[in-house]
C-alpha cells in the first residue's frame, strides 16, 4: 500500500512538471515595458494606446499606460499572477473587491493593473505605477 502512494505521488509531481513546461512554452508570451522607471512585462499580442488619456488613481501617479488586445480577462489575471510572481512582486489586497484589477508591490513600488474588455471583444489593459510612502 505504501509503495502505491509512493508511486502515485511520484507520478503526479512529473504531471505537474510537465504540464508547467508546457504552459511556460505554450503560454502567453511577453514583452517589458519600462513605466515610470519599473519594467512591466506586457502580454505579447497587447498594442501600446499612446494618444490613451485618464486620469490615474490615487497613489499610482508615477507612471501610466494603456494597451489593448484580443487577450481575454481571465488570460490576463492568469498571465499577471504567474509573472509578476516570479519577478519578485507581492499581489496586494487593496483591490481584492473589485474583478478588473490587481495591486501588486515591490519594495516601496506599487502596480496597479487594470483590464477591462470593450463590446467589440478587445481588451484595454492600463498599468499604473506609484511610490508608498516608507514605513514610519
């Protein structure tokens, strides 16, 4: 018996090895983008919105910017999570409420990422940046 739950643990660690490689070959591809001094990987098939004007939210005024795509919500809340994980950004829980955002920091750095999709089945990605203010 043992031997059985040994084996069957065994095999589904190489499962899941496995099946992160894949995803991490397969998966949403990236590009950095340099947002008020802070590298931001963008998904791959997002287009910068230059002429995109809004007026940021309180505490991220350092640095914004808009894209948009044929990238889906849930393919961005995934993609967010995975990355910015593995660039050392903690997900913050200012915004846990809401469904179109993640907060994320990093030393005194906060990201704000925002995502909504449009009727037309494209969605507008924007990236704030701000400084906390250090701990007293």
């Amino acid at each position: 018996m043992p031997t059985k739950s040994i084996r069957s643990l065994s095999q589904r660690m190489v499962m899941c090895l496995l099946c992160g490689a894949m995803l991490a070959m397969s998966g949403c591809k990236q590009t950095n983008q340099e947002i008020a001094g802070v590298s931001i990987p963008i998904p791959e098939k997002m287009t910068r919105n230059a002429d995109k004007n809004f007026a940021p939210i309180s505490g991220f005024e350092d640095g914004q910017a808009s894209y948009e795509g044929k990238v889906s919500p849930a393919d961005i809340f995934t993609f967010y999570q995975e990355v910015m994980a593995a660039k050392g950004w903690q997900p913050n829980s200012w915004f846990a409420n809401q469904k179109d955002r993640i907060a994320y920091t990093k030393g005194n750095r906060v990201v704000l990422i925002r995502y909504n999709q449009t009727p037309a089945g494209t969605t507008v990605l924007t990236v704030m940046v701000g400084t906390q203010n250090p701990p007293k």
